[in-house]
C-alpha cells in the first residue's frame, strides 16, 4: 500500500491529475475500511477461521488491520494468537500494545501485561485504565491504587474503574472518599456512585445523591429506579419512573425486569404492552421475566410471538425448559437454534447429568466452540458428580492450555473433583497453590476434608478462612457439621449450629438440620436429635426426620421410631424412600406383617423404588450396572468374574473384628461356618 500511495503522489505532480490522485487514494481507503470492517464483524460473531481468511486475501493492509485481528483474537480468548500477531507487526502503534496488555489484563496474567504496560514508550490515558482495570478486576485493587494514584492525566473513566472497584469489594466508605477527591462531580461518575450504591443495598445514600445532583440524564434516573427495585421499593420506583422527563427502552425495560423480579408479572405485562417501542432487550427481559416467575408456557406463547429472535432468546428458554427439568424439549429446542454460542453449549450441557453432557461437550470442541469459565466448571464438577478421574486429569490439562489455571471458580471445581475421586492430596495441593482463594475455594476445601473424614483439618481451616477475611456461608456450615458429624463432636458441632443465625445472620437449611440430626444420633443423643426434629419448619424437606429414624434403627429405639414415622406420613405421604424406610424398620423389630402391609400398598400405587446403579471409568469410557444386570455386552465375563470372587470369600470363610469390645473380649475371630 505504501508503494502505491507514493506511486499516486508521484502523479500528482501536474494539477490536471489532482483530482485523479484523489479518487484513487480515497478508495484504497474506502477499501481498508470494508475490509477491516468485515474481520471485525466476523470476530464480533466467534467466526475466527473466517476473520483470519479473510486478512490473508487482503491485498493491503495498515496498522488499523493489524490491531482489528489483535482484538478479535483477545475478545475471543485467543492470546497465544493475539500475541503472535502482535509480534509479526511490522510498525505497531499505542493501540496495538494496548489491545494485547487488556487482553492478558482482563485474563488474569497481570505480570505478562505488566511487563507490557512498563515497556510501552507512549502510554495513553486508554492502556493507563487498561492496566488499573486489570488490577482492580482480578482481586488486587491496592495495586491498581498505587497505578491511579501514580497518573498524571485522568478521565473520568480513570476515577470509575477505582470507584467501581471499591464498591465491589464493600469499602463504600473509601470508594465515596475517592468521589470528592475527583475534579467534577460529573453527570457519569455521579452515576457510578448511584450504580454502586444500588449494588450494595444503600438506597437512601442513592436517592440523596439523586437529588442533589445538578444534571441528570437517563442513566440518572434509571440507576436510581433500579436501586428502588433492588430494594423491593417498587411503587417508589415506578412513581420515579412516572415524573421522569424523558424515557428511552432502558427505563421502560429497567421497569419491566424489577417487576419481574419482584413477581409481578401482571403489572410487568401491563407496562410492556404500553411500551412505545420496543428492542429485542426489552422482549428478552419478558420472555425472561415469565421463565423467571416459573410460566413456561406463556414464555413459550411470546417467544413465538417475538418479532425476531437472537440467540439470548434462544438461550432463555433453552434454561427454561431445564429449570423445568424437561430436557427433552431443551435438546430439540437446541438442534432447531439457527446460531448458538458458548451459553448455549453451557446451558444444554449443565442439563444432563450422565455422561451425555461429556458427549456434548466433545460436540461443542469439534464445532470449533472454545469453552470458557463456566464450560469448564459445568464439566468439570460432572466429573466429581460421576467420579471420573481420567476424564477429569484431561481436563486439567486443557484448562492449563487454557490459560485459565489461575480461575478461583475452574480450579474450586478441581479441588472438588480429585476429592470425590479420593484423592485429597491433589485437591489440598491445588488449594495451596492458589494466590488467593475465595469463599467457594475455601468451601471446596473444608467440605473435602470433612467427607474424607478429616474433621481436624476440616475445623482448623474454618478460622483461617475467617482471618482472610471472608465470611461464611451456608455451604461452610454444611463442611463444618458434617466435619463433627463424622468425629462425634457434639459440643462443637451445636455451638457452629447455633452461631449461624446468632453471628453470622445464616438461617439453616435442611441439610444443616439433617447433620445436626446425623450428629446426635450417631452418638445416641436420640431424644436431643428429636427435639431438634420438632423445631424444624415445615416448609422445609424431611431428611432430618429420615435420618433420625435410620438411627432409631440402628440403636433399636422403637417407641421413638413410632413417633417419627408419623411424622414422617403425614409430612411424605408419597415419598417412594419414606415407606421403604418405615417397610426396613418394620422388618428390623420382627413385624413381618406391617412390613408387608406397606410394600403392598406401594405396589397398589405402582410406587416404585428407583433402582440405585454402580459405574465404572475405563479408558475414558463409562460402563454401569444394576441388581442381576444382564444387559452389558460383556455380562457373561463379568459373572464369571463374581463367582470366582465369591468363591475366594467363601475359602476363606473368616471374619475378623478388631476393637469389638464385647463379651469376646477386646479382638475375637469369629470363624463363620
């Protein structure tokens, strides 16, 4: 290009080509624009192989196309692509080094885009925010301070990147020290605050900065409808949205999500047939307002209304028919979609909960989809579900190629997965390794050590997650009870029961009733645990009352297993598990015939059990088995198998009891006949 631009001012010389020379340059400019515009339209849409066929056919190229295929291949994950693009320029220019810097800065590897951001000779205000940005959104604000604090030359975007990041991390008290250091209150940063203290719950700060505000535009008022219907304000929402002066799609559509959300989906109705124009934006938040609220089909009757559909739509009742648990219809919905994209690989995939979604998940890699944060932990904690180790090392290797071993979420998935596999000390040298794990990290890890048994370890990180500085949640308490649970620790486990609610603000749940229940019974405080029972509210499901009569068998209590069973009919009449329980502990005292009683009133109702199954992983293929299974290829092999390990058992014909302190004495054998 830059022979033929020489080549034209070359016949410039003379006035009578002038205007020649014009038209010439103008339309190799023309040209450039087309082209650039078109890989930066197929970049915008994941078509890559596209994007990169087309720069190769380019006859020219300038700076400009060079840095559209740096940011393409950043906005799609690809940075070893990026990269070598970036390091085959011939003249690259601050845009170039600031696309690649905010590519490896917005991806967790701050050191690659440090050493970037400190090479560049001319840095602008854009790659100064780029670098701060980078710092504030992956956990280390006080760096990006110590970056702002060192600018010569800030926007007004410099000041909302630290603002914004304050308020994320709960510091308002710094975030709004920070609003008054800046210049002008302008009408945008005035915004970031009201934005801010919607997130945080701080409705009367918002409404004050509101009203003292001395210009406001839309996103003035829409922020501050929004705070309202964050906090459940909805008439004074809608009375702001009533005086306010000019309203775009955003207002109205900002109405119609917090009616929604708030479940009033008549008034969410009414407002969206009222709307004078309508976007696609407004028809999603709809479609997704009545999925939200449970109304599959009159989502389904709008979706077929809407005057156009993009792939969010798509998306949206692609999740409503698995929230709906009917993923049949989501697998015909998803082969129909014109255009998916990594949410709908990640939505179908999160529906199945058997190998298929694996299946789906190779799919997705051969139709040339990069998986992404939720991707890999969808999948990745499948594999802990099924307890697929070989499946789950190969997908670290590829979260390592990834660049995305440094994810708190990816690798709390991995701690999870090696832990159900058996393998602790892979999960516990994951959870080392980590800069900074947060609460779902420090979950993962206590929950592991407590179902390995390791109450110790488990208790001993309880406090330390505390110390650095986060607070626990219900799945915490989950770890921490089942920790003392499983060592008898009864004091200990009551005073972490009682401070959920009493510190920590926490309501238990079901399953923290079913442990403190599991707790008491395993040490026989069976009147305790069933005093426990009658405080739990009715709303909630009935695991603890079933627990408490598995250990009312086990200690043979039955006048209190009488009590429970009657609880437990009225509280489950059609549960399937309940009555199979109650047949146990009817067959348990000798009551042969109330036993039968119940297994024919479950086959006078056709209920049936659900047949529990086994697997097993071999070389990445899953093969399972159920009660006198017959069906695998290999069933003959595998019987034969099983009787030659029974014959060895029978050989042997010895069980030994080690610390059974009985009339035996302290260790007996028991020879068996």
């Amino acid at each position: 290009m830059y022979r033929q631009l020489k080549w034209a001012s070359h016949i410039c010389v003379g006035n009578e080509n002038y205007h020649f020379c014009i038209r010439y340059v103008s339309s190799i400019a023309n040209s450039l624009f087309n082209w650039n515009s078109r890989i930066t339209c197929f970049f915008k849409k994941g078509d890559v192989e596209e994007a990169r066929k087309l720069f190769d056919e380019m006859p020219q190229k300038n700076v400009v196309t060079w840095n559209c295929m740096i940011s393409g291949y950043v906005r799609n994950g690809m940075l070893e692509c990026a990269q070598q693009m970036f390091d085959t320029m011939s003249s690259r220019n601050v845009i170039s080094w600031t696309a690649l810097l905010s590519g490896y800065a917005k991806n967790g590897n701050l050191e690659v885009a440090r050493r970037m951001f400190d090479g560049m000779d001319d840095k602008n205000v854009v790659c100064w925010n780029s670098m701060i940005s980078g710092y504030v959104n992956n956990g280390r604000i006080e760096e990006g301070r110590v970056l702002f604090d060192e600018m010569r030359i800030k926007n007004d975007v410099s000041w909302a990147i630290m603002i914004e990041g304050y308020f994320q991390y709960g510091d308002v008290s710094e975030a709004e020290r920070l609003f008054g250091e800046a210049p002008v209150e302008s009408v945008s940063l005035c915004n970031v605050m009201l934005a801010g203290y919607a997130e945080m719950g701080r409705t009367e700060d918002s409404y004050k900065l509101f009203m003292r505000m001395d210009a406001r535009d839309v996103a003035s008022w829409t922020s501050m409808i929004t705070c309202f219907l964050r906090a459940k304000e909805v008439e004074k929402a809608r009375s702001l949205f009533g005086d306010m002066p000019d309203k775009d799609v955003v207002a109205w559509t900002a109405m119609i999500k917090g009616y929604c959300e708030n479940n009033n989906m008549e008034e969410a109705r009414k407002l969206f047939a009222a709307m004078p124009q309508k976007d696609i934006i407004a028809w999603n938040s709809m479609l997704s307002g009545y999925l939200q609220n449970g109304r599959l089909q009159d989502a389904l009757h709008l979706f077929h209304r809407m005057p156009w559909r993009n792939t969010v739509s798509w998306n949206s009742m692609l999740w409503g028919f698995i929230q709906q648990d009917d993923i049949i219809s989501a697998q015909e919905l998803f082969e129909q979609m014109p255009r998916k994209d990594v949410t709908s690989w990640n939505t179908i995939i999160s529906g199945y909960q058997n190998e298929e979604a694996l299946v789906l998940y190779v799919r997705m890699l051969q139709n040339n989809y990069r998986p992404d944060q939720t991707t890999f932990s969808n999948v990745v904690s499948l594999c802990g579900v099924l307890a697929l180790y070989g499946w789950g090392r190969a997908l670290h290797a590829c979260v390592t190629k990834s660049g995305f071993d440094n994810d708190t979420m990816i690798m709390s998935a991995f701690m999870s997965m090696y832990s159900r596999c058996g393998f602790i000390n892979e999960a516990s040298s994951l959870f080392r390794k980590m800069k900074r794990p947060d609460t779902v990290a420090w979950n993962a890890m206590i929950v592991a050590q407590a179902c390995h048994g390791s109450a110790k370890e488990a208790l001993d990180l309880f406090p330390c997650m505390i110390q650095a500085g986060y607070e626990p949640d219900h799945v915490t308490f989950l770890g921490v009870l089942t920790a003392c649970a499983h060592s008898g620790l009864v004091g200990e486990g009551w005073n972490h029961f009682i401070s959920m609610e009493k510190r920590w603000s926490l309501i238990p749940k079901a399953e923290h009733y079913n442990c403190m229940v599991d707790l008491l019974g395993r040490s026989g405080m069976l009147a305790e645990a069933f005093e426990l029972v009658k405080q739990i509210p009715l709303d909630l499901p009935a695991h603890a009352q079933e627990t408490l009569l598995s250990c009312c068998r086990v200690h043979e209590n039955f006048d209190l297993s009488d009590l429970v069973v009657e609880k437990l009919r009225s509280l489950q009449p059609s549960n399937i598990g309940t009555w199979v329980l109650i047949s146990n502990m009817y067959s348990a005292r000798g009551m042969w015939k109330d036993a039968a009683r119940v297994r024919a009133l479950l086959k006078n109702y056709d209920l049936k059990k659900e047949l529990a199954f086994s697997w097993i992983e071999i070389n990445g293929c899953i093969s399972q088995f159920v009660s006198n299974d017959r069906c695998n290829p290999r069933a003959v092999d595998i019987y034969k198998a099983l009787g030659s390990l029974s014959a060895l058992i029978e050989d042997s014909a010895t069980l030994v009891y080690r610390g059974c302190y009985s009339n035996f004495g302290s260790s007996e054998e028991i020879n068996v006949p």
